[in-house]
C-alpha cells in the first residue's frame, strides 16, 4: 500500500508541476517572437539561443553610456528582464569600444565581435515609399546624412521624377550588407511616423533561392562572358501602342528612347516651360 | 492577547531588540544589499551594477546566481570568464555558509512573505491549502528539464524573486502585481506557501546548502522548557524537532527565527 501511495503521490506531483511546466513552456515559446521594432544589443546572438545565453543580469544596461538599453519588464512583450532598445526612441550611438559587449558575462552577447561596424541589430528599410519626403520630391536626405555609415548603408540612388519630368528623386536606399541596424535613421526620420525603420533581417531580407546565379557578377569572376554573345539575339520589343521606355535601347529601331533628368542621358530636350504651362516637348 | 503571541515571553526575559535581534539582523542585511544596488542608480554612486542573477562590485567582484547559471548551462550556453568566476565564489560561498541563508539575509521577498505571515498571524487566519514542502523540488525539477527542451531560462520569464530585484533597481512596470499576489497568496491560500512550498530558487540554493557546515544549534538544549516558541515562528518548522532534533540534517541554515 505504501508503494502505491508513493506512485499516486509522485504522480499527483509530476502531473501538477507538469501543467505549471507546459503552461511555462508554452509561454517561452512566444517569448521568442521579438516583436519587430524591439532591438538586441550589438552582437546579440540570435533569439533562440539569446535567451538561453541572456542571465537578465543588465549589466550592458549600464554600460550603454547613451541609455539607449533597458530591460524589459513584465508587460512588455519581449521576454521579461532582457535588454532591448527602440530605434525611434534612442538607437545605438554605435561606440567603437562596445562596452554592452564587455559588461555581458555571458555569451549572449557574442564577445567576439570588435568591430561595431560589423555588428547586425537590424537592417534599416526604407518602408514607406507614399510619406517619405525623398520620394515626394523633396531634399529632406536626413536618414542619409545621419547613417554612420554613410554613402555605404544608405546611399542616394537619382531617378527621374516622372510626375515633374523635370527633376530628380534622391532615394536613399540602404544596403543590408553594411546596415548596422543603429536605428539613427529611423530615429531621425522627420515625419511623425518613421518612413525608415530597423526591421530584423529575417523580416526584412528577401532571399535568392540557392541557384540562382548573377550573369553579371559571373562574367566579372570569369573575366568574360560565360556565353557566346556574338550568337545572343536581340529581339525587338514589343510595346504597348503609344507607350515608350525613357532610356531604353530598342534594337528594331535602332534608337534610344529619350530620358530626361538622367545625367548623362542627352537624347530629348528639357522643357523650356514648367510642364502645364505650355506644350509638353 | 499580546501576551499569547509567539516570543512575548522571550521579549520580556531579554528585551525587544534581543528577542528580535537576528531578525534586526537580517532586515539590516536585506536592505543594505538592497541599498548598495539602488545606490547607483539612485545617488549615481556605483559600488555595485546588475542585480542578483548577476552583479559587479566596484569592477572587481563578480557574483553569479548559480541557479540562473545552471539554466542558462542546461540551454547549451556558458557563461563568459567574469560570469564563470563570480559562480564558483557564489558557489562556494552557498557551499560554506548554507543555501538559505541566501532566502534569510538576501532575498527580497523574504521580507514580502515576512509581511505576509505577521499579518496572517495578526489577523488570525487560520486554514491554510495543504501543499506537500516537496512540491518546491518538483518545480526546480521541471524548471531545470524545462530550460533544456525550450532553450529559455525557464524560471527567469515569471520569478517574482529577480522581477522585484531588478524592478526595483530597474524599473518595476507591472512587477509589482506579481509579488502582490506572492503576498496575498501567501497570506489567504497558503501560510508560507511561497518560500516554503512552490519557490524553486529556495529550493535550489536548500539542496546547495545541504552539507554546509554552518547550522542553527541549541547548546543550552537541557535548559528547553517546550515553550514551542521556536516552533511556531520557523517558517519551516518540520525541521525542528523540539528538544530531539536539531542539528539533524535538512535544518537548512539560519532561517526565520525572530
């Protein structure tokens, strides 16, 4: 009887604290989804082991000497005691000695990363092409000159604005391999809501899928083309009735469709009045 | 009625602040440790950083939480250098001394379920939901095999004993409702039901403790007059057995004895 009682009683105990421990496992799950705009520290291994690897400790908390770290609290929704920070609030000043890193007495912030440069918190996307000034025209450039890594992260790609047809757009476009993720763009963003934001690269990355190939890059690797190009054929377009493709080479006419606000592009003519003014050239 | 409650006869033979002088001693110790965390954030003076899973003092002593530790191990990560010394010194120190001690002298919550049972016995609540003392165990268990399967360090996403820690120093936000319903569970559900029965840090740092030399003794045993004082005021008083079994192993170092 007295082993039966044991059994029963360890059950009792096993299926009781089970309950507890699938309702706590379940709940570690969903601490794992970072919410998007909730950034890790510089080096910040990645969600699933950083919270194996974190010890809630705050120490890199403390050695941020911009503030920009704190640790969650209990209703946020990042796992509870764990350093976070939020771009649009303060983001990473980027130190060159990264002193979150030594404070951390684990490995959850990878220690071996020296370089802040090389650091992945995020990567900045240009989200909102409607609202951001760049692309209604304007020179606001502010995400651009503020990038610590300027003219690598985030550069200023010229179009023609077709609305104008007389100007140029500046969009600063960001280049994930050298983004940080700091979130001084998106801290500066001027509107009220960030047009750029710092998305993890999981959300914010497409992905290739693994055999694709760049005829461009190949050709440079090899040297030459990796095709015969005197047999490529170079059909003629067809185009929509009436429609024209400012810029491109049409090889059944032989003729460059002319583009303007392109530097460099000297085929059509500026219009010598503002368009509505007069006849469109 | 003051003159049935537990240790009035102590208070009149030696005094207030004798009757009371180890519990003295242990506020003293909670909120100066207390004290010296929240001195940096506070005054901006750094004696120490972090909090009790982990800290640094004076960028010199490193102190590891080792139940944190042996979770965040479980998960498949060790700590680094700094974090690995200040664990074998936590180590150590539990070792020598006894793991409760740490439930005793540094806790925070200690003092929340301090509260919690002087009020019980204030208001005279008696019934309390019967909870095996093992149950505690049972969770470290499952917080330990639990932190392997989600690689999480399981205990750390609801401990009331780190969230009032760090909240204090850190910034509280909803923490406080956590360690309210510690009290008021405590207090309506369950006497000592939190320390005593569910905590799986407590029981963690009982079983690092277990062999500690360090123990509560009654050397002037012969002179016991079963007055059953020291029953009635050990928040775990299965491990004293009046006159016959102190010392016996399971007493678990300097407890709550006012």
């Amino acid at each position: 009887m007295a082993r039966r009682q044991f059994i029963f009683d360890s059950a009792k105990m096993a299926c009781g604290v089970g309950m507890l421990g699938l309702g706590l496992g379940l709940y570690a799950k969903q601490s794992k989804a970072l919410p998007a705009l909730a950034l890790r520290p510089p080096g910040a291994l990645p969600e699933n082991d950083f919270l194996g690897a974190c010890i809630r400790c705050g120490l890199c908390v403390r050695d941020c000497p911009y503030n920009t770290l704190e640790l969650a609290k209990p209703e946020t929704p990042v796992a509870t005691g764990t350093p976070y920070f939020t771009a649009r609030n303060i983001p990473c000043e980027m130190c060159e000695d990264i002193p979150c890193i030594k404070a951390c007495p684990t490995g959850a912030l990878d220690h071996s990363l020296t370089d802040i440069n090389q650091s992945k918190m995020g990567v900045a996307v240009l989200i909102d092409h409607e609202t951001c000034l760049n692309f209604l025209g304007l020179r606001c450039d502010v995400c651009y000159r503020v990038c610590p890594v300027i003219d690598k992260a985030i550069t200023l790609e010229l179009v023609p604005n077709p609305r104008t047809g007389r100007h140029a757009m500046f969009l600063p476009t960001v280049h994930s391999a050298d983004c940080t993720g700091c979130g001084k763009c998106e801290k500066s963003c001027v509107l009220d809501e960030a047009a750029i934001r710092v998305l993890p690269p999981k959300l914010a990355k497409g992905e290739l899928g693994k055999h694709y190939r760049l005829g461009w890059e190949e050709q440079k690797k090899a040297g030459h083309s990796l095709i015969d190009e005197s047999k490529m054929l170079d059909l003629p377009d067809r185009l929509p009735e009436g429609a024209s493709l400012p810029g491109h080479y049409d090889p059944a006419s032989g003729q460059t469709a002319p583009l303007r606000g392109m530097p460099g592009s000297e085929a059509g003519v500026m219009p010598s009045l503002p368009p509505g003014l007069g006849d469109k050239p | 009625m003051s003159g049935k409650r537990i240790g009035a006869e102590a208070v009149v033979e030696k005094g207030w602040l004798r009757a009371h002088r180890w519990l003295i001693l242990r506020r003293i110790s909670q909120l100066g440790i207390l004290g010296l965390f929240l001195l940096g954030p506070l005054a901006g003076i750094w004696v120490v950083k972090g909090n009790l899973n982990y800290s640094f003092t004076l960028d010199l002593l490193p102190l590891t939480d080792p139940y944190v530790a042996l979770q965040s191990v479980l998960t498949g990560h060790l700590p680094e250098k700094l974090g690995l010394i200040g664990l074998g010194i936590a180590l150590v120190f539990y070792l020598l001394i006894g793991g409760r001690v740490y439930c005793s002298w540094v806790c925070p919550v200690n003092m929340v379920t301090d509260a919690a049972g002087w009020l019980r016995d204030r208001l005279g609540i008696k019934g309390s939901t019967h909870l095996s003392r093992k149950t505690r165990y049972w969770i470290l268990g499952m917080t330990l095999l639990g932190s392997a399967l989600t690689g999480v360090v399981l205990w750390e996403l609801i401990n009331p004993v780190s969230m009032l820690h760090r909240g204090l120093i850190f910034g509280l936000g909803a923490a406080w409702t956590v360690v309210l319903a510690v009290f008021l569970f405590d207090l309506f559900v369950m006497s000592r039901g939190w320390c005593g029965h569910l905590c799986p840090v407590g029981a963690f740092y009982s079983l690092l403790g277990r062999w500690s030399p360090l123990r509560v003794s009654a050397p002037a045993r012969a002179a016991c007059n079963d007055c059953m004082d020291c029953f009635e005021v050990c928040p775990e008083p299965q491990v004293i057995r009046p006159r016959t079994a102190f010392q016996q192993p399971g007493f678990d170092g300097v407890g709550g004895a006012g």
